[in-house]
C-alpha cells in the first residue's frame, strides 16, 4: 500500500508544518507544544539515522522499532506513551490534511501505563487546610487562594493567572483561562467567597492598581513556586499528616464532586479536560470509596 504525501517537502518540512498547527491553530500551552516538537525531532533524527529520508517511505514496522528502541533504553512506560503519542499525532494531522493517503501509526503498540491515583485528601483534612487563621495579610491571602483552589478545582497555573477581573463575586463565578487558552466558568463555593472578600479587602487597600488577584508582599503577581511554599507552610503549621500540592487540591475537589454527584461528564467539563479520559482517573478513585461503603454498610460486610 503506497503512502503519498502532496509535493516535495521534506520531513522537516512536514513537522514544522504540523508545529505551526498545534501552536497557532490548536494553541496548546508553551510546555506542550516544547515537548511535541522535541518528541518529533528526536523521531525524524532516528529515521534519517536508519536512511528514511521521505514521508511515503515509513512503515509501520519503522515506527513500532524506533518504540521498542527507546522502551530498551529504559524510558518510563509514561514517557512512551507520550513519545508515541506525538507521532500518531503527527501522522493523523497528515492524514487530515491529505498530505497522506494511509497512516502508518495506526496500530503502534506501547507499553500500558501504570496509573499512579493522585494523592486526594479526605473532606476531615481539607477543613483542617481550611482553619488557617485569618490574622495577617499572607493569612488572609492563603486562606483564599486555597478555599479557591479547591472550591473550583484550579490548576496551579489558572490560580497564579488570575486577575481581579476573573472575579464575580456577587454572582459566585470565576472566569478562568485553562490549557490551550480555553475560557471557562466555575462556580466559586460560599467559604471560598468568604475568604476572598476578607483578602480583597485588605489587599485593595495596599496595592488597588494591580490586576493580579492574589499577590505577594511586594505587589507583585504571586509565583507558582510561591504558592507552593505558602501550601507547604501551612500543611506543617497545621499539623497535616499529609504531602499536598497545588494539584492535590484539584484532586480533592474533583473526588468529592465524583463521590457525590457520580456525574463523570460534569466533573470533565468542570476540570476542563478535553478528553474524558483524562476525568475517568477519579472512577478509580471513587471506587475505592465505593468498596469503603460497601465494607462498611452490606450486611455480610459490615465491621463490627
């Protein structure tokens, strides 16, 4: 079966083409787009290596090799399967776009990635998180920016990009700019609007001409790095038992959300997950509480 690809263009040709896409066109983050342009040079630098010079000479076989190449060099199962997750995608945008007749990716086969379930904290802990003192500007601060994250399962990224503007209070919403700039609008929980009108209101009279909502001592935007050590602080101060990041809040919020309602769509549109896929990690999670209700609650089951 012949692979034709339209006119003359090299393979480098072809992958700055596919770049140009996900990054004007798709507009995937940054860090995404850096690790699908590294992914396809290193692919296209093993073809040329083995005298692959032409798109329409690729196999199947030439692909599956170059994954079991790099599976011999002891990469993560993980980091296969994001390697070849590159290539399919560059394949299928060649195939889209008629610059390829057959795909040769189609049935590469990777090795099956152990999923690692997120550390999640009970609802017990994430009060214990909660009880920070509201006393002092960075107390103040804290106390909203984590009744935040977990309230509206933020990314660290879209908790750290936040403006005043993000803001509704009245109206209990937050305008949020996701992967791949894709807007979104969460509902913000009634501790966390709280916490937020303390903060604003002591942080407008410091810094009122600054758009950042949450901000260090200095006026400035708050870093991802900062945010963690202030997580850090407090998780000590407090006494948790516990490793929590940025993330784990997200988890925690999604589980709970999972735990409660068992609507796996809502929970993906509400994360911003492109694919469910992605959400349907917290079915694993949310089964474990399942076989703690069940253990607890079955007649046959129950603990005395």
């Amino acid at each position: 079966m012949s692979m034709r690809v339209s006119g003359m263009k090299t393979l480098h040709d072809l992958v700055a083409l596919y770049l140009h896409y996900i990054n004007y066109e798709k507009r995937y983050s940054k860090k995404t787009y850096l690790n699908y342009k590294l992914d396809l040079e290193k692919f296209i630098s093993h073809l040329i290596k083995i005298k692959i010079n032409n798109i329409n000479s690729i196999t199947p076989d030439n692909i599956q090799q170059y994954i079991n190449s790099l599976n011999r060099q002891g990469l993560s199962s993980s980091s296969l399967s994001r390697k070849a997750s590159s290539v399919r995608s560059f394949f299928l945008f060649l195939t889209r776009k008629k610059l390829l007749t057959i795909n040769p990716s189609r049935n590469i086969l990777t090795p099956k990635i152990n999923n690692k379930l997120p550390n999640v904290l009970t609802v017990a802990e994430i009060n214990q998180l909660c009880s920070i003192p509201s006393l002092t500007y960075s107390s103040k601060r804290d106390l909203a920016m984590i009744e935040l994250m977990y309230s509206s399962g933020l990314r660290l990224s879209e908790t750290t990009s936040l403006n005043i503007k993000s803001l509704n209070i009245s109206d209990g919403i937050l305008s949020v700019v996701g992967k791949g700039n894709k807007q979104r609008y969460l509902p913000i929980g009634r501790h966390a609007i709280k916490a937020l009108k303390i903060w604003l209101d002591v942080r407008s009279t410091k810094y009122e001409n600054e758009n950042a909502l949450f901000l260090n001592k200095y006026g400035k935007r708050l870093s991802n790095r900062a945010v963690q050590q202030r997580i850090d602080y407090w998780v000590k101060h407090l006494g948790l038992n516990s490793k929590v990041s940025p993330h784990t809040l997200r988890h925690s919020c999604a589980t709970h959300l999972l735990e409660s309602s068992g609507d796996l769509r809502a929970v993906q549109e509400f994360l911003g997950h492109e694919d469910i896929s992605t959400t349907q990690i917290y079915t694993s999670i949310d089964f474990e509480h399942l076989k703690n209700i069940y253990k607890n609650t079955h007649p046959r089951e129950k603990i005395k």
